[in-house]
C-alpha cells in the first residue's frame, strides 16, 4: 500500500507542477489584480485555509477506508483505482478553459479574465486530486477542495447584481433607521435627501466586501461547528440582513454626525473612508449569536435522539 501510496503522490505532485507551468503567468496576473482590488485582497490566503484542512482532515480524507474499493483475496483493504474515467475530464475541460481563457484575454477585462483563468485553475487541480486519490478520497476532500473556489474572482455580471441586491438592502435599512430615528427625508432612488445634505447610497456602500469577508468565515465556521445542512444554510442566509443593516446603522449614523456635529463626517472623516470595521465587528458578533444558538439546538437534538435510541433499545 505505501508504494501504490507513493505512487499516488507522486503522479499528484507532477500534476501540480504541471499546472503551476501551465498557470503560472494568469497566477501571477492574478496576484497583480487582487493586490489592487478593493473585493479581493483575501485571495492569496483562501489555499493555506485549505491546506490547513487537509492537515487536520487528513486521516479521513486518506485513510484506508478513503482510498480502499474492496478486499483482496486476502480479506486485505486495497487501494481504489485511479479515477481515470472522472479525473481526466476535468483535467481537460481545466486544460480547455485555460485555451478559451487566452483566445479571449483581450476581449475581457482583468477582473473576468482572472476568473475564468483562476477557474480552469480550480477544475485542473480538482481533477488531478480526483484522477490520483480516486472518488472516495475526493468526496472527503470536498471542503478543502472546493474552499478553492473563494481564490476565483466573481464575474462582473455576477457582481453588479449582488451589488445591486445589496444596495437595495440597504436602501431600505436606511429609510427604516432614518424614520425611527425621526429623520426628514426625502427619498429618490439610492439617493436620500436630509436637511442641509444629501446622500447616495454608492456601490462603494453596498457592503460588498464585508459581506466577501463575512460570508468567507460563516462557511469555515460552519463546517467546523455545524453537522445539519440546512443550519450551515440558514447562517449562511442571515448574512444578508445583517450586512443590509450593518450598511444602513453606517450610512445614518455618518450622516447625522455630519447634520448635528460637523459636516466632515460626510466628507473627510476617517470613520466614513477608513472605518468600516468599526461596523464589521459588531456584524461578526451578531453572526457568532446565532452561530451560538444554531450549535446549541443542534446539541439539544443530538441529546434528543439519543434518548430516542436508549428508550428503543
């Protein structure tokens, strides 16, 4: 088993050195991109939360009982065959999005350029994993593997929409705390006219990143905290409403500093350019609640169950 073992890693580490040949200049250009991008500068960390998860999961994910298909003749687990029939597609099809990638570079701009580049990337690497551990390692591997996908860059298309779902949110988080707060308004579109000021809720406002950064962390944190899907999916979801409100407590709160204490708030202030995490932090908080709850219900049905297997018993 330690030779098939070694042979194994072997073929995945000339994989990866194949990819890094193949992918090395769209990585680089990827590297240029996320530096100067104000939604992607965790990019280059997403591969050591992986590799960190691979090391902790290791022994599920290569364990005998990840790699074995059956018994030998001698009652003995062996190892699965390679997954040449799922592996070798995906590897292709990595291989075809790379050439499509660079017949099209001039055509895209650099951020669907990186994406698709980065994608093909995502789908050679999975399928070399899938060619050399075969089916069962790759289906254990799941988080780790498709962690991956984080480094990929959203499409434009994609990202003007949740941008604009997320301006609407918070377009209406602000009217609902103007009015609490007894506010004059007037509202035309993204737009908020207050006494002496206006505002327009921007792109730049609609939360984007912290919601990257937020939704990034409730997915690790629900893969180590959380069994049940819809759970994992229910945090997941509450991200929305609280980026959405988490937008609109800034966006009122700079605001009538701006109309009660001094104008700069609007303009220059630190808080309104640079301060963001003051508001990102109590966001995390409210997430790591219902986190907390979620975690406790679990343990509640878990304990639950339990009971229900003793009393059958």
């Amino acid at each position: 088993m330690s030779g098939l073992s070694e042979r194994r890693n072997l073929l995945f580490a000339v994989c990866c050195i194949v990819a890094l040949f193949i992918f090395f200049g769209p990585l680089e250009e990827l590297t240029k991109f996320s530096i100067h991008s104000q939604f992607y500068s965790h990019i280059w960390l997403i591969p050591f939360v992986s590799l960190y998860f691979f090391f902790t999961e290791r022994k599920k994910i290569f364990s005998d009982g990840a790699l074995s298909s059956g018994l030998s003749r001698t009652g003995r687990g062996v190892l699965a065959d390679y997954s040449w029939k799922a592996g070798v597609p995906l590897i292709i099809a990595g291989a075809v999005l790379f050439l499509i990638g660079r017949k099209m570079q001039w055509q895209l701009n650099k951020n669907d350029y990186s994406s698709l580049m980065t994608f093909a990337a995502f789908v050679f690497f999975n399928g070399s994993f899938l060619l050399c551990y075969g089916n069962r390692a790759f289906k254990a591997a799941l988080f780790p593997l498709f962690f991956l996908i984080f480094m990929v860059p959203v499409p434009s298309f994609i990202m003007d929409r949740i941008i604009h779902v997320l301006l609407i949110g918070s377009g209406m988080a602000t009217e609902l705390l103007f009015t609490l707060t007894g506010t004059a308004y007037i509202r035309e579109g993204f737009t908020f006219h207050l006494p002496g000021l206006s505002i327009e809720i921007a792109d730049v406002c609609s939360g984007i990143r912290s919601s990257i950064a937020l939704f990034i962390t409730m997915v690790i944190a629900a893969h180590m905290f959380l069994k049940t899907n819809w759970k994992k999916i229910v945090l997941l979801l509450a991200i929305y409403p609280i980026t959405v409100l988490k937008n609109g407590v800034r966006i009122v709160v700079i605001s009538l500093m701006s109309i009660h204490v001094d104008e700069q708030f609007i303009t220059n202030s630190w808080l309104h350019h640079s301060g963001g995490f003051v508001f990102f932090i109590p966001s995390l908080i409210l997430l790591g609640l219902i986190l907390w709850i979620l975690i406790k219900t679990e343990a509640q049905g878990t304990r639950i169950e339990e009971k229900k297997a003793g009393f059958r018993g």
